[in-house]
C-alpha cells in the first residue's frame, strides 16, 4: 500500500517496473534452460516413450518391480549360522564352541512347539471361561475336556 504522503502513480510505476524486471528474468531463465537430452543425461528426466500422462504409473511400476526384486533376493540370502559354518561370517571362539556343542532347533520342531503352546492356552482359556462363567458341566463339556488334552499333544 503506498504511504499516505506519496502519490499512486509513483507507487503504480514501482510496481509496473518490479513486474517488468520479473518478466525478464523470467525469459532469461527460459530461454537458457537445457534442452530434453541435457536433462535426461544429467538424470533429471528418465529417458522413456511413454505419454507424459502414464509417465507417474510407469515409474510406480518400476520401483514395485525392483522392490519385488530386492525381496526376493533377500529371501534367498544365506542365515547367519550358514555363513558362520561356511567360514564366512567370523565369530569368538567361545561362540564358536557354543554353536558347535549345542545343536540347534529346527524350523519344523519350533512351529510344532508354537502349535503345541497355542493348543494348551486355548485349553487353559477354554476350561478358565468354563470355571469362570456356569458351574453347569454337561456330557458335550465333559467331553470336550477329554479331548482337547490329546489334541493340544499333537
């Protein structure tokens, strides 16, 4: 806003000469701008035939496809004890006498120790909402109870 004192047409010339001043910094700064190829050697633009509409959807597809990639290739990548064993991975004799000594669980005697916990607590959680909410123990309860030890040991 101009001050009170000072006249609106020095004001308005201000502010057409700021605008004059932007404008041609503007067009300086296009008409010096690298072309296509520039940009797309410097790693600005990817160098691709795609619309400029499908353009985003084609780089989402390729950052999936990579990290797809990176997953799978970290899946297939050796375990710690694996590249202990092969001499890979150096660790302190102590911990080398511990790994030697004491054999380790296997994946498939783990899931079946998980398995065997998660039946004995759904008992216990079973026979706790049985003792917690009826004192009523009919046949189908009765019998319930006698089976579901045996499952829980399997």
């Amino acid at each position: 806003f101009p001050a009170l004192k000072s006249p609106v047409a020095f004001h308005k010339q201000i502010h057409s000469l700021q605008r004059a001043r932007t404008g041609t910094f503007l067009k300086h700064k296009l008409s010096s701008r690298p072309d296509r190829s520039e940009l797309v050697r410097m790693h600005i633009l990817e160098e691709t035939q795609a619309e400029p509409s499908l353009q985003a959807t084609q780089l989402r597809l390729k950052r999936a496809r990579l990290a797809n990639d990176l997953n799978e290739k970290i899946a297939q990548r050796p375990g710690p004890m694996e590249l202990v064993e092969k001499k890979i991975l150096p660790v302190d004799s102590g911990v080398e006498e511990v790994i030697n000594s004491k054999p380790v669980m296997s994946l498939t005697s783990g899931i079946q120790s998980c398995v065997s916990l998660i039946n004995c607590l759904c008992l216990f959680f079973f026979v706790f909402f049985l003792v917690s909410f009826g004192n009523v123990m009919t046949d189908n309860v009765r019998a319930w109870i006698f089976i579901l030890p045996r499952v829980a040991a399997v």
